[in-house]
C-alpha cells in the first residue's frame, strides 16, 4: 500500500505560547488526520494482513469479580484483516500495531512528518528513536493507569476516549517505581494506583482530530467511549530525556545494591557524569538487569466467541 503525503500542516491550531509549554505541561491540540486514507477500515485491514506475529499485541481485559480486570495476552491466526475489525468493533479487545512504519513505508513517512513540524516549530527540540503505534480498540475497552518511559503523545483518528493525565511526581509516580520501569523490572501497567488520584488528574475528551502530549513519564489511563476507537502514540527520545533516563536508571542499580532511598535526580554536574558513567557501564555488560519480555499467550480471537475470545492452551514468546 503506497498512500499519499497528507497536507504540510499536519497540527491545526498552533499558537506562539506553545514552544514555552511543549514537554513541561500538557498540550491538546487538533490535527487534521482524522479522514487519512492510512487510518480507513480498508487500509488497516490490510495493515493487519501484513503485520507479522512479532510486530503486534492484542489484548483482552477479563472482568474478575472481587479483583481488578485481568489483562490477557492473544493472537490472531487465521483470519483476515477485515475479519479482525469487525471483531475489534462488536468485541471487547483492543490491538496494538507497534511497528507499522517497517510494514508499510507510508506510516513511516507520517512519523517524519510529524517530528519534522514539531521540531520546526518548538526551537531546540531534536528527536531521535521515533516510534510510531496504532491502536484499535473496541468501545468502552479501558486501558489501566500506567506510565511510559520515551517522550509520548496519542493521537485520537476515529472514535473517542477519555483521558485521564496525572502528575508526573509523587505520589502518582514513586521514584523506585519509575526506575524499576525503565529497568525492565515491572511492566508499564504494574504501576500502583489509587481511586483518589483522579482528584488530581486532567481529564481530556480526546476526538477524532484531536492529540495530547504530556510531560516525561506523566501516569495516565485511558477509558474508550461507546463506539470503535482507532489512535496512535508517538514516541520519540532528545538528549534532554536520554540524561533522565540515565540518571532514573543509574539510581535504580544504586538502590537495588546500596539500600539507599535519597538518591538525586539531577542531570547536571559530577554526579550526573558519575551516574551516566555506571548506567553506560552496567547496560551494555552482563550485570545488565533489563530482560526480555516475555509474553503469555492464552487467547484467540474468534469472531464466533464471546467478546471475540476463545480461550487456547497457553504458551509464551519474548520480544
């Protein structure tokens, strides 16, 4: 599939105080991709026919009385693309595509786009390792409170969905839980969470033609309206965000081997150096903590089954 270019302007409604507030507050803009040929039921269908097993996750949360949903891990197999959305529309899964640009080109393309106009229009901000994930879920699918490790904004293309953003301190986020994050010892959605939290937290009604960008790390969950919801995220890394992460996972060694709590975040000065040094020097050697992902696969989708899943006898893959 070779789709066209879509228009220069790719956000709507820019303003000139933008810049000053990129990265450090929450932004929700409009964008103009809501009617892209690349997010049509035609073009997605054939995504999905072209998606290999390694470049896509589709979930299932389990209602479980008494305890919080269970998220489950499935697959696809045996089914076409087009048979995949209606499950997506009538069920209750959602499906991520988390490399549709190494699929097909156009998507990659997109991503350029959008990284060239910001960088155009937020002086200083250079990006690097931009990734680019299409989400299609079904209506009312909610997505827990969790937090990411990249610079990250969503994108709404069809549909609509409530976002809940939170502060990116404590106690939303506890320093060891980030660093146990972006060690790889606990998963995005493994992060704690309190019903008064949303006291505090911004709530956006995100629409099609709408996106929202929060700062580094910033919590967040995601609860679908009553209607099929197709999106994306954008990640993207700076020099500003690679210093954090050094420094968030310098602290996490120091804290797993020395029992220290009061450790600095600072990324300026000799022990930032200190710390970048030990993060450069444990990541790429054996003493590396970071794993492999390994997935647990107990579903499949079946349009003839409840909520689109079948149950099958489980096995396991890493990536």
């Amino acid at each position: 599939m070779n789709m066209p270019m879509v228009t220069d302007q790719i956000i709507t409604d820019w303003q000139p105080h933008f810049p000053a507030l990129f990265g450090r507050h929450s932004l929700a803009l409009s964008h103009n991709l809501a009617h892209s040929p690349l997010f049509t039921d035609d073009a997605l269908a054939a995504l999905i026919d072209a998606t290999p097993r390694e470049a896509y996750h589709v979930n299932y949360s389990q209602k479980t009385p008494g305890n919080p949903p269970k998220r489950r891990e499935g697959e696809i197999k045996g089914l076409s693309g087009a048979q995949v959305l209606e499950v997506v529309r009538n069920g209750n899964i959602w499906i991520n595509l988390t490399a549709p640009a190494r699929t097909d080109p156009a998507y990659g393309k997109l991503l350029d786009s959008l990284y060239a106009e910001f960088e155009h229009r937020v002086p200083g901000f250079v990006s690097y390792k931009r990734n680019l994930t299409i989400l299609i879920s079904s209506p009312n699918v909610s997505v827990k409170y969790h937090a990411d490790v990249p610079g990250q904004s969503l994108w709404q293309v069809r549909g609509a969905k409530k976002v809940y953003v939170y502060p990116n301190t404590a106690p939303f986020i506890s320093q060891p839980a980030l660093e146990k994050l972006i060690l790889g010892q606990a998963r995005e959605t493994d992060m704690p969470f309190e019903p008064w939290y949303d006291d505090y937290a911004e709530v956006h009604m995100l629409e099609a033609g709408k996106m929202l960008h929060w700062p580094l790390n910033g919590p967040h969950r995601v609860v679908n309206q009553d209607m099929l919801n197709v999106s994306f995220t954008t990640e993207h890394w700076t020099d500003e965000l690679r210093r954090h992460y050094a420094v968030n996972y310098a602290n996490g060694i120091l804290r797993a081997r020395t029992g220290r709590q009061s450790l600095s975040q600072s990324v300026d000065g000799l022990s930032y150096y200190a710390k970048l040094a030990l993060a450069g020097l444990v990541k790429f050697s054996p003493l590396n903590p970071q794993r492999q992902k390994v997935y647990q696969v107990d579903f499949q989708v079946d349009p003839a089954a409840p909520e689109g899943v079948r149950d099958i006898a489980g096995y396991s893959f890493s990536k």
